[in-house]
C-alpha cells in the first residue's frame, strides 16, 4: 500500500515528462502543412507555452501531493522540466548548449503553470479542463507561424589591457597561427561543445582582402576586409555557408548563417595608451531571428563575448610573450 501512494507521488512527474516528449516529438517536425502545425522547436508555442502546459498537467496528477504541500506540488513542474532535458541530451536530441540555454526559462513557465494549476485543480480537478489545456501550445504555434519570426541585429563588444608594442598585437590579429587547446583552455562555451579558433589568415592587408577564420570541428568563415587603417583599425564582413558546416559542429537552433542566427560583422580597434600599453577593442554584429529575442538575445551575447574574450586573452598572452623574450 505505501508502495502504491509512493508511486503516486510521481504520476505528475511521468505525465509531464511524457507530454513534453511527445510535444518535442512535434514540434521538431517543423511542420507548416499538416493537420497539427507546429514551425519548430525555436517558437513561443515550444519554449514559453509546452512548459507551461507541463506545470500544469504535473499539478493537475499531484493532486494528492497539493493538499499535503504546495510548496512541493509547484516545484514538481521543474523536475519534469529537468527529465525533458535529461532525457533529449543524453539521447542526442538536443545539444548542451541548447538545453543549456532552455533550462532557465523552461523552469520559469513550468513553476507558472505549476502555479495556476493549484489554483485550477485544488478545489475542483477536471479532466476535460486538462484535455483542453493540451492543446494550448499547438493552437497558439499557426498563429505564431502566421506572423513570421521577428528579426533583431545585436553588438557583442570586448575589450584586454595588453602591454606589447602595437606592432606584435596588429601582427596576432591579422595573422593568426595555429593556436593549441592549451591556449583555449578560458572558454566557457567551448567546454560546453562549441568549436574552438584554430587559426586565421589574411591574404593581404588591405580593403577587399581576405581572411579565413578556422575552427575545429571542421568550421570556418570567409572575412572580407571592409576597412583597414594599419596597426588601428581592421574590420571584416563575415561569410558562413551553413550548408558547408558539418553537422557535428553546431547544433541546426544556433548554426551561424541559419534560420535563427548569422554573425555579420567584426572589428577591432587598437587603442594606444602610451608607447607599450594598449586597449585592443573586438566587437561583432550578429542576427537573431526568434519571436522571443529578448531571451536568445541575452545567451547570444553571453556566447559571442566568451569567444571574443577567449581570442583577445590568446593574444594578449602571445604579444606579452613576445616582448619578454
């Protein structure tokens, strides 16, 4: 007997997790055509209203649970949350980095939904309230799909203190030579799985130059020179064919030139502070295309910066090194 009432305790849990499988099932079908419209996981129906619907189905079968604890009936959402995300990560579904970037907000709607739930099945549990509630996130993706994605451009900008001459730091930054994974052992994100620099080079120093930027994993992107004023000033245009990235260095939801995200532009800027001490100044223009760029905005610039950061601590390193020697 206590074994069944055990049990019951994580019947919530089991729906939840089980209805945000089949959610991503769907909605991971990308449909625009069929009788159950989905547009993908990258919407508002996906990310905001199925762990929604999750803190709502995971109170509606803990009622049991909500009349001994509320506390713990709300807080139940997030573990179904976790078990989605477990469970598509460890089957490679779902990237790190993506799962990463969904948790926060996944566990807010979850709560939200956990929350409102209490208030809707407390008193008075119905299952035709919850059937109905099922289908919130696939009534709501056509009219979303309808309005199309919101398109937003974004500056990521970084800056290191390095002391050097302004010749070995416009020498690193034109001219990058192969960099070892000792070298990138700063980067957040790339012990998360997103490629690291391997090496950059420019064919000639001037406008309408080119600089290829190579990654591990078998990435690269073609830079055009668009503005160049020697040892100051060096700007590029970025190129990226997505069709050309292998399929194991980005996840589809975050691959660069895709539907939701393209890096297009880059700078730096050299700024002297006197003869041996100098502010190196990178920054990037990149596109997010999401009906919540608010939110991807935030992890889109958490990810650019870790990169920029990684590649400005790279050569600051190697120019002071230069200059002991």
């Amino acid at each position: 007997m206590k074994k069944l009432i055990a049990l019951k305790n994580f019947k919530g849990l089991f729906y939840g997790i089980t209805y945000g499988l089949v959610a991503r099932a769907l909605f991971s079908l990308e449909t625009n055509w069929n009788i159950i419209p989905t547009y993908g996981l990258m919407t508002l129906a996906f990310m905001f209203f199925v762990p929604f619907v999750i803190g709502l189905i995971t109170a509606y079968y803990n009622k049991h649970i909500l009349r001994a604890s509320k506390i713990l009936g709300i807080a139940m959402p997030v573990f179904s949350i976790l078990g989605v995300i477990i469970i598509t990560v460890l089957f490679n579904w779902e990237g790190i980095i993506c799962a990463l970037m969904a948790i926060p907000i996944f566990a807010v709607m979850s709560l939200i939904g956990g929350f409102i739930g209490i208030k809707l099945f407390y008193r008075s549990p119905s299952q035709l309230k919850v059937s109905l509630i099922l289908f919130i996130p696939f009534l709501i993706a056509p009219i979303e799909g309808y309005f199309g994605l919101n398109e937003k451009f974004f500056i990521a900008e970084t800056s290191i203190e390095i002391n050097s001459t302004k010749e070995d730091i416009w020498n690193q930054i034109t001219r990058v030579r192969t960099i070892s994974k000792n070298e990138n052992s700063k980067s957040l994100f790339q012990f998360l799985g997103f490629p690291r620099p391997i090496e950059a080079s420019l064919d000639t120093i001037a406008i309408g130059g080119v600089r290829i930027a190579k990654f591990d994993k078998g990435l690269f992107f073609t830079e055009t020179v668009t503005d160049i004023i020697p040892q100051k000033l060096l700007a590029f245009s970025i190129d990226s064919d997505p069709n050309s990235i292998p399929p194991s260095a980005l996840d589809k939801h975050v691959l660069i030139g895709g539907s939701y995200f393209d890096v297009l532009q880059g700078k730096y800027e050299l700024e002297e502070i006197s003869e041996h001490q100098f502010i190196l100044h990178l920054s990037s223009k990149f596109r997010l295309s999401t009906n919540f760029n608010f939110y991807s905005g935030l992890w889109s610039k958490l990810i650019m910066k870790d990169i920029q950061n990684n590649i400005l601590e790279i050569i600051k390193s190697r120019t002071e090194k230069n200059g002991q020697k």
